[in-house]
C-alpha cells in the first residue's frame, strides 16, 4: 500500500523528521567504532548501529512516541538513502570488473549459499520449534518484498506461508542490519576466509544488511576495501535480479518439499479463492490489516527526498572526513552533487522502461560503466568525487532512517511470536556463512 501526499505536505513533514535524523546520526558519528573482544574474535560495532539503535528506541518509546506517519516517512527516506548507497558503490565495481571476471562463476556458485543456506538449516530448526506451515514461508529465503508476491501466488494471502513471510521480513528489518555486521566482523577478524569471499556472501538481497556486513569485512581488510565493496555489491545485485525466478521456481518448492518430508504431511494445493468463510476468515483479515499498517510506505516525490538526504549524507561525510583527519573536502560535496545526478538519470531512465528495469539496475550499470577503464578520463572523475564520499558515513544515514521507521513493526513482530528469532538468527548466519564457504572454494577451483 502506498500513501501519496503533496510535495509541500511531504516537505512539511519531513523538515522535523530529518532535523531527528541528523541529531541522530550525528551522534552516532561522534560516538564512532567501537571494538569488542570476545571469546572467538573480535567484533566492530560502526556508527551505523548506534545509528539504528538510537533510532529503533525514538521508535518505539512510549513517553512521546513518534508519530507512525513519520515512521513511515522515515522509511521511505531509507529507501532513497539506499539509491545513495547503492551509487556510491557502483563507483567501485567499475575498476573491479577485471577482479569481477577472474572470480568467475565464484559470483554465480555462491547464490547456491544464499539459497540453501536458510533451507538447510534455519527450516529444520523451525520443524523442531514447531512454527507448522509457517515454516515454510519463513525459511525459503531471506524474505525481502518479493517474497509477499511469491507465497501469495502459490499459497495464497490467507495462509501459514505467508504469515511465515511476513515474519522474516519483520525480523529482518528490525534485527537484520546490526546481526548480519556482528556476524560478518566476527567472521572476518578470524582471517581464514579471502576477502572477496566475504564480501559475495554478503550479498544477501538486502541492501541495508549487504552495506552492514561489507562495512565490517572492511574492518578487518581495510586495504581490499574498494574490492570488497565492487564484489559485494554486484553480489547483491545478482541476489536481487535472480532471488524472484530462482525463489518462485527452485528455492519455495524445494522448502515446501523438504518441509513436508521432515513432517510426514502431504502436499498443499495452491490457494484458490475460498467459496466458504473459514472460521478463521475474520483473524485472518485483522492480521492482514496490520501488515497493511506495518508495511505501508509514503510516497515522497524526489524533489523533496533528494535533498533531504543528499544533506544528511554530507553533514556525516564532512564529519567522517574530520574524524579521519582529512577536513572539509569539496571533493565530498561535488561527489553528493554527481551522486544525486545520477540518481535523477536513473529515475528517468526506469520511467521511460516503465520500470520493467529498475532504477537501481540503471544506477548500478550506469555507474560501473562510467568508473570503468573504458572512459579513463570520466573514470578519474567518478572515483575522485564520488570516490571521496565516506561509504560508511552513507550506512549510518541508511539506518538511522531505519531506525526511526521500526517502531509500527514491533507490535507485529511480537504477534508473531518468539520463534521467529531463532529462526532468523540461523536463517540469516547460514545464509552469509554458507555463501562465503561456496565462494571460497569456487574462488580456489578458479584461481
């Protein structure tokens, strides 16, 4: 569901809510890194996380809460700052190609982790956990929006499955981002794994867990840093383009098939339209009703968004910049510049294919193109403008939007029930684990 209001509306609006955002994610940028030993490593816990938290508890406090409208507005702002993100990381794929094309199928065979990796282990453990059909659903990938379309169309908008969709979707919204980077800051700090291994497998689909989990493999390979962030972000964007054929036609049915094995029951026809109410008809649209709340979005025109977020970006950049001892860069600002540039190209370019390619497809390809060796002049430009912007500085505006968006989330995912979060902690492990195993030795076998 989609809620549209004016330009000068949305602009009325997202004045306070942005001026939250920046305390916020100014805090979080002076707070900085933290480094946490623990027993089998060491984790990095970036501003992005004290971002998200500090965001996630305005969310949801119940002194002053903030209005859903807002929480709404931030989640739309989250996904333009994603856009963001995902230029800024364009810019790294350009050079990377040659690295990209060595790897080989290292980049294909590890999508075999991402889709393997929650059927494998997250679907027996909630067979064990008794989560019944929702298992199903819950398991046969990360769940991200996609997901919805393809249990409805199989199961149908009424069923276990899709309840099971939704509630890895909540998890992984709320929980997702801050798991996935302490895994991947454990699991490289233990060196054993090559960088650009880590950095496929942390390709999961999701924009905001792929920026988490490469900022803290660059943690621990701080020199590979322009690699890791290329390889995961095409990573990423293969994820995406194949997670909605390879899902409705390998991963679902193969999670439905092995559900059905563990627990001895027999197939499920797809959902048809019912003839008769079920009894269970009238929770059923209650509960539907609350997804609807949960996971409506505003629609804010890009004249209003943009700058809002371009602004965002450069106070934490400049900031960044300052915190690495490089002061004010004009660089930074012409790189936002470019950035929103590209931005505005690639919005064009998705409406004059009706969106059939979509944006972010254009702004990564557009991206790659123009910082690649084939342009060499274009290319210098690219990386010494949008190059110079501080990429972690533009996860922490990511999820600290976020953040302040999670709070109409929490009650549904407390409906839902506790199961999930087991459930999703080893859905998403084995997801990054299991794809960075597959790459690794794909990328032995092709070296």
């Amino acid at each position: 569901m989609t809620i549209t209001a004016s330009p000068q509306t949305t602009r009325t609006k997202a004045l306070p809510l942005a001026a939250m955002a920046l305390a916020v994610a100014v805090t979080a940028q002076l707070i900085g890194p933290l480094k946490v030993s623990v027993g089998v490593g060491a984790l990095l816990i970036f501003p992005m996380v004290w971002g998200l938290l500090m965001g996630l508890v305005i969310s949801v406090q119940k002194i002053k809460p903030l209005p859903v409208k807002y929480q709404r507005l931030a989640a739309a702002l989250s996904g333009v700052a994603v856009l963001v993100l995902c230029a800024r990381l364009s810019v790294d794929i350009g050079p990377n190609i040659p690295t990209m094309l060595k790897a080989g199928p290292a980049l294909l065979l590890q999508e075999v982790g991402h889709l393997l990796g929650t059927i494998v282990l997250a679907l027996p453990l909630a067979v064990l956990l008794k989560m019944g059909r929702a298992t199903v659903g819950a398991t046969f990938s990360l769940d991200r929006e996609p997901a919805f379309a393809m249990v409805s169309e199989r199961f149908g908008p009424n069923s276990d499955e899709y309840r099971g969709v939704l509630a890895m979707y909540v998890f992984g919204t709320v929980f997702g981002a801050v798991y996935i980077s302490l895994v991947s800051s454990l699991v490289a700090n233990w060196k054993i794994f090559d960088p650009l291994a880590l950095a496929m497998g942390s390709g999961v689909g999701s924009g905001s867990m792929m920026a988490a989990s490469a900022a803290s493999i660059i943690g621990a390979y701080p020199d590979d840093k322009t690699a890791i962030l290329g390889m995961a972000a095409v990573s990423n964007m293969i994820t995406s383009l194949l997670g909605v054929y390879v899902g409705m036609y390998i991963a679902l049915p193969l999670a439905d098939r092995v559900y059905r094995l563990l627990t001895r029951t027999p197939a499920v026809v797809a959902a048809a339209p019912a003839a008769v109410p079920s009894s269970d008809d009238a929770g059923n649209a209650a509960f539907r009703t609350e997804v609807a709340d949960a996971t409506a979005h505003t629609a804010v025109p890009a004249r209003v968004a943009l700058p809002i977020v371009g602004a965002l970006g450069l106070v934490t950049a400049t900031l960044a910049d300052l915190a690495a001892g490089k002061g004010f860069s004009v660089m930074t600002v012409v790189g936002y510049l470019v950035i929103i540039a590209m931005l505005l190209a690639a919005y064009g370019l998705a409406k004059l294919t009706r969106n059939k390619v979509q944006a972010v497809i254009w702004l990564t390809t557009v991206g790659a193109l123009a910082s690649s060796p084939l342009i060499p002049p274009l290319a210098a430009f690219m990386h010494s403008t949008v190059g110079a912007v501080d990429f972690l500085s533009i996860t922490t505006i990511v999820l600290t939007l976020a953040g302040l968006s999670l709070g109409k989330d929490i009650g549904l995912l407390r409906k839902i029930g506790w199961r999930i979060i087991p459930v999703g902690l080893v859905a998403i492990t084995a997801s990054f684990l299991l794809a960075t195993l597959i790459a690794e030795f794909s990328l032995g076998l092709w070296h």
